[in-house]
C-alpha cells in the first residue's frame, strides 16, 4: 500500500511538473509563432523585433522545472532566437530559425504548452512549429508559402 501511495504521488508530482513547465513555456511559445509569422512574411524587421520578446520570454521560463535535455534545448533555442534578434538579414534569421524550431519542438513536446502542429519543409529538410494545419513555410515565405507537410500533432 505505501508503495502504491510513492507512485501515485510520484505520478502527481511528474504531472505536476509537466503543468508548472507548460506555464512558463506558453509564452516562449506564443512568441516564437510571432517570430515564424514573420517570416512567413519575409518582415527581417519584424522577425528581429519578436525574436527580443522571445528571449524576453524564453528568460522567464522555469528552466529548474525542466528535464536536463529540456533545459539544453531552452538554451539553444534561447542562443538561436538571440541571433535573429541581431540581425536584419533574412536569410540569416532563417538560418537561425532552423536550429530555434529543432529546439522549441523538443521543448513543446515535453511541456505541452498548446496544440501546435510540427510542419517539414522538405526543400530545406527542416521543421518548423505553427499553431494552424495550414502550412505557410517560413523558410520560403511567398517564394514557396505553401510547400510543407504536417509531420506531427502535439
């Protein structure tokens, strides 16, 4: 009986964890999207404004709460989103958004901060996170908006 008590409690605290980290990744999450959108767009401009309110928001994420591998992946994407934030070039920005949606895939995965959708880009061979079905590639942008597939649900 008090083994099943240490599991129960041990499956509450794990859920619990996983909860406290979806709190604080939402908004990292919330802003990447803004990031990606303007992408899609092809905005550099916007692009390196969101990316500072991402490393705004990635700077108040519960890193503690997360898992070691977790953790590794908020400070790439954290260091990727930095980049874009830098530079006006948007072809750079891209580059750096491929390495920013490796991470924030492994890191929506673990916390479940929303419903997202893992899109490829299958030119680029890269992935990318979006809250719609609906591809619009920030890879491309209007070059090629709609080349992509959804790969996953999270």
């Amino acid at each position: 009986m008090k083994t099943m008590r240490m599991i129960i409690a041990a499956i509450g605290l794990s859920l619990f964890g996983q909860a406290a980290s979806a709190q604080t990744t939402k908004p990292a999450f919330i802003a990447y999207l803004s990031v990606k959108d303007a992408l899609v767009a092809t905005d550099a401009d916007k692009a390196k404004a969101k990316a500072e309110e991402l490393v705004s928001a990635f700077n108040k994420v519960a890193a503690s709460a997360l898992s070691t591998t977790d953790q590794k992946a908020l400070t790439a994407a954290k260091a990727s989103a930095a980049s874009i934030s830098k530079t006006s070039e948007i072809e750079v920005q891209r580059e750096q958004f491929e390495t920013l949606s490796k991470n924030m895939i492994v890191l929506a995965k673990s916390t479940k901060p929303s419903k997202a959708y893992v899109q490829f880009c299958p030119m680029k061979d890269a992935s990318w996170l979006s809250d719609k079905k609906e591809v619009a590639n920030p890879y491309y942008g209007s070059k090629m908006l709609k080349c992509g597939k959804v790969t996953d649900e999270i």
